[in-house]
C-alpha cells in the first residue's frame, strides 16, 4: 500500500515541468545529414533513407538540388545502375 503522504510531491505541475532538463542528446552526423538533405529537398527523412539504401531513387530535379547543397556533381553522387 502506498503511502499518500510520501507519495504526494511538494512541487507543483509547472515547478516539476520547470525542473526537467532541456538538455538534448545530439544527434550523430548521419541522422544530421539526413535531416539537412530532408530539410533541403522538402522530403521526409524516411526517403532520404530509402535514397541512401538505393530501395529508391531521387528524380532529377531533387538530384540537382542535393548536387547544388553537397557541391558534388550528381553524375558521382548518383552514378546510373550497373546492369546486371
């Protein structure tokens, strides 16, 4: 059985708010690569990784907009399948 009296905080609703830390755990370079190449291509970052996983591919114009934000050519940031 609980007992209410130790149970029961002395602070109030927005003083434990107030109390938490706003400290956030930063993000690892892939996640913010990401997030950039989502932000700057108006996609979700569940595509992005569906680009980087190669289960899909951007259009051209997407790629270009990637090519103009890394400063790398598209040709090299996306070379054409190899058949096989």
């Amino acid at each position: 059985m609980i007992d209410k009296e130790k149970y029961v905080q002395t602070k109030s609703f927005r003083e434990i708010y107030k109390g938490l830390s706003n400290k956030t755990k930063k993000k690892t370079p892939k996640a913010e690569f990401v997030e950039r190449i989502a932000n700057v291509t108006c996609r979700e970052p569940t595509t992005v990784r569906q680009w980087l996983s190669g289960t899909q591919r951007p259009d051209r114009l997407v790629q270009e907009v990637i090519s103009k934000e890394l400063g790398v050519p598209i040709d090299d940031l996306f070379p054409e399948p190899k058949a096989v």
